[in-house]
C-alpha cells in the first residue's frame, strides 16, 4: 500500500482541513482506512471526524462504502494504535 503522508489537506462540501492521523492497511481487495479529520474551515470548522475510507491497491480514494473483514481487525488494530488521537475518538464511539 503507498504511503499517504499526514497532516494532508482534505475538502469536503460542507468543509475543509487536515488529515492528522490515518490508520491503514493493504487489503485484499483494496486498502481500507480510518482517518481523522480536523476542519479548519466551513460549517463543520472547529470539529472533528472519523472518516472510513477505502483506497484502491493503487492508492486512489474509491467512491464505494468501506468494508472491513474480520481477518484484517488485527492489522488495522495495530495501526490504529499508532494513531493515539484516532483511538480515543473511537473509543469515544464504542464506549
């Protein structure tokens, strides 16, 4: 899977900002992500977000929901414990 480097910019319609954290993996049939978002600008400015992502093994952003089979939790888990900012939002999630 190619690297992505962060902080990236994004732009959404509803806002634009940084990328500060990405948790990644190289799947089989493509690279899912979780990213967290931090809106600069827009209506969603001063926010933050998770998105799921899902890249193609090119590295492109794919334009289709993220699915993450049970096989990949581990590896995505260790990524996601090297995005300590990510974790605690999604713990926020969960718990």
């Amino acid at each position: 899977m190619p690297q992505r480097r962060v902080p990236r910019a994004f732009s959404l319609p509803w806002g634009s900002g940084q990328i500060l954290e990405e948790a990644g993996i190289e799947g089989g049939l493509h690279a899912p992500a979780l990213q967290l978002l931090n809106y600069e600008l827009g209506e969603k400015k001063g926010q933050q977000a998770i998105r799921f992502a899902a890249y193609s093994v090119e590295g492109e952003m794919e334009d289709r929901p993220l699915i993450i089979n049970e096989r990949e939790f581990d590896a995505l888990r260790r990524e996601i414990d090297r995005s300590p900012r990510l974790k605690a939002l999604l713990r926020r999630l969960v718990e």
